[in-house]
C-alpha cells in the first residue's frame, strides 16, 4: 500500500485516554491522522481529570472518545444480543477463551467482564465500519482487545511498552496476547528481548521496533548552566510510585546536606501512592529547604520546570524508555538514571547522560555532586543528550515509521 492510498480505519484503544501519564498516545494518534489515517478513540475507563488538569487538545480527545464502561447494563446485554446473533460461533469461542483464562471465582468475573467488554467495543467498531483494533499496553485493556479479536472478525496489533506486562507475565497470560495479535510494535529492544523470551518462537516474526517520541522543538529552551542564585536544582518527574524509586532521592538528599551542601535542591513534580510517605519521610530527615513537591502538573507547567532546572534525575527500578527522560534531554538538562530495561538504548553513560545501578545511592549521591560542581560537564552531556533525542527519538520520524508498519503489515493482514 503506497502512502497515495487511503489508510484503514483503525480504532485505537488504551485503559484511559487521555491520561496524564500517557500523552504519547495522543501524540502518536495525532501524528497517524497527519498521515492519513483515520482514526477513533476508544477507552475503557473515563478520563476523570478536572478541567484545570488537561490541555485543550485533551479536552478534545477526551470529548470525541468511546468510553466501554459509560455504556453500563443497557451496553453490555445489547453487546451480548448483537454479537449472539451476528456472530454466533465467535461468541461462543470468545466466551470460551475467556474462561480458559480463569484459575477461580474472581479470575472468572474478571474474565466474564472483559469478555463483555470486548463486544461492546466490538458493537462499537462494527457500527463505524472498523475492523482493525491497536491497543496500548498488554495489560487490562489488551486482555479485552485479545477477547474482541477471538470472537469478531477484526484483526488486532498491540504496542508493548514494559516493565509491567513483564511482571507476571502468567497472570496477564501475555503469551495469549501475542499469539492473539496480528502483529506487535515493541517501543525498545529491550521489549522485543522480552517479548520473545514470553512467546513462542512461531510469533517472533510479528515483533516490530519502533521507538516512541518527542517534538524536540517543544522543549528547546536550553537549561541554566550557571545558576544566578547559587543554588543547583535536581528535577525529578514522575508519578509518585515504588517503581521510580523516589524514596532513594530523599535519602540521597539526606546525606548530601547532612555532609555541608545546602546549595542544592530536589523537586519531586508529580503526585501518586507514594506521595504522603514521600512528604513524610523529606520532613523525617529536616528536607523541608531542600525538596520541594508540586503535585500533578500538565505539560505546560513541566515544560517550566524543564527550563528552570540544572539537571533532570530518575532513580527507577523498572521502566520502559521513559518519555520523561527524552524531554528532559530535549531541554538540554543532562540526566542522571538508571541502567535497566531500555534506558540505555536511549543513554550511554559519560557521553549523553549518567547511569548508575538501581538502588545504588552511594552513586547517586556521587553523580549528583559531580553534576552540581561541574557546569561545563552539564552543558556537554546536555547538548550530547539534545542531539541524541532529535537524531533517534523525534516524534514524527518514528510516527512516519510507524505509518509504514501499520500500512505494511495491514496490507498482509486478514481478519
């Protein structure tokens, strides 16, 4: 299919669209429609974010959305009727793949319930004339669209992301998902190793690399090497969970001003479950000068933190490739991380970043006093980091390569 021929229809699927925490689905859904495809939005949760919390194009999205679970009772015994009497043996096949998922009573409704989601969604695509469905994540959403591909006649592809559709792999029966999809987009090298080493051999010739992406233009305000104040700002962002390891900086934080240093300071932009163990823990340890927390944030605000910062830091214990670290590395801040999953697909340590082991805080410490006393080495790694990002992680780049798969794979592809 030469990129002159219209696209397929394609709906695009994910727990919650529009999220905070997943704004490259916009971007990416954005990006295919410049490309020509047409496509709608569907989400199996509400976006429930105040008005103050989202931008403009979010608003949009959020507005022009199918929502599964808006539909309630009416929705779902009319999903069932529909798809009994339209596609009788695919009910019952899809029906009885949803109980081969389950190992008890709990795992059966959970089962049943997506089972029943996936022929509202389904009802929902057939009534717009879409028979090929991309779900984000393998995780509850893509056990839906797996359901929806067993039992309508659509085809199905799936990004995966990791860390979590690897952590219990068994339980999120990730090996059905794939041998489900009619092809996988891989975001790193690292999730393609995964993904292989989680299903048979017969489907490795579905898994695609395609890197996500940034506008490296958004975020071209370069960082302040110098600051007039004295003081060197240490930015993290991130939801406030266990995974991002934000408990290491407080106590990384700790032994720096207890060892004489009060000109540096933490900002923890972000809000989640660790929130008020966070705030506890930076009071517990006299932090209340040196960390500062500034809950949710939209992308504007962050793109001000961005600019204003010394040097960006994410202690992570399980990540993908974060998109926080390719825009902070778009601002030209140099970033200090951890060497796991696919972060060093996207930094090399000494060159366009730092990399220390997870839970090493003797190295964070180290690394953060190094980046606090040597400007000329934040302005290097700052500007390696810009150029890395605009060279491999530009968002229309990938987008364009994504369009090509999407219309390569479709070609071959029958429902």
């Amino acid at each position: 299919m030469s990129n002159s021929t219209p696209a397929p229809r394609i709906a695009y699927l994910a727990s919650e669209y529009p999220a905070t925490s997943h704004t490259f689905i916009l971007r990416e859904v954005i990006g295919l429609r410049e490309h020509g495809f047409d496509i709608a939005t569907a989400s199996i949760n509400p976006d429930r974010r105040p008005a103050t919390r989202i931008t403009p194009e979010e608003r949009a999205e959020r507005d022009s959305t199918y929502v599964v679970k808006r539909q309630g009772l009416p929705g779902a015994i009319a999903a069932h009727a529909w798809a009994l009497v339209r596609h009788s043996s695919g009910y019952w096949r899809g029906l009885g793949a949803a109980i081969g998922r389950s190992s008890s009573p709990r795992t059966l409704a959970w089962s049943i319930f997506h089972f029943t989601e996936a022929l509202i969604l389904g009802r929902w695509m057939s009534g717009r004339g879409i028979t090929h469905l991309h779900v984000h994540f393998a995780t509850a959403a893509a056990s839906v669209a797996s359901l929806a591909r067993r039992t309508l006649p659509i085809t199905l592809s799936m990004t995966v992301h990791g860390p979590d559709e690897f952590a219990n792999v068994r339980a999120e029966h990730f090996s059905e998902k794939v041998a489900a999809a009619d092809f996988v987009v891989c975001i790193s090298h690292f999730a393609r190793g995964q993904a292989m080493n989680h299903s048979a051999a017969t489907h490795w010739n579905k898994l695609s690399v395609v890197r996500l992406g940034i506008i490296p233009a958004d975020h071209a305000a370069a960082s302040r090497c110098d600051t007039a104040d004295g003081r060197f700002t240490l930015l993290c962002v991130g939801r406030l969970t266990p995974a991002k390891g934000q408990h290491l900086l407080i106590e990384a934080m700790r032994r720096i001003v207890a060892a004489g240093r009060d000109d540096i300071e933490l900002i923890l932009a972000g809000d989640g479950p660790d929130a008020d163990s966070l705030r506890t823990q930076s009071a517990a340890c006299g932090l209340a000068k040196h960390v500062r927390f500034t809950g949710a944030l939209n992308r504007d605000e962050v793109r001000d933190l961005y600019a204003n910062a010394d040097a960006f830091v994410l202690p992570s214990f399980a990540e993908g490739i974060p998109v926080v670290l390719m825009e902070a590395m778009a601002s030209g801040l140099p970033c200090l991380t951890t060497r796991i999953a696919g972060i060093p697909e996207l930094i090399e340590d000494g060159r366009d970043g730092m990399l220390v082991p997870a839970s090493d805080v003797d190295a964070l410490v180290e690394r953060i006093l190094a980046l606090a006393d040597d400007a000329p080495l934040r302005a290097r790694l700052g500007e390696a980091a810009r150029r890395r990002v605009a060279a491999e992680y530009d968002l229309d780049q990938n987008i364009g390569r994504l369009a090509t798969l999407f219309r390569n794979r479709l070609t071959g592809v029958a429902a």
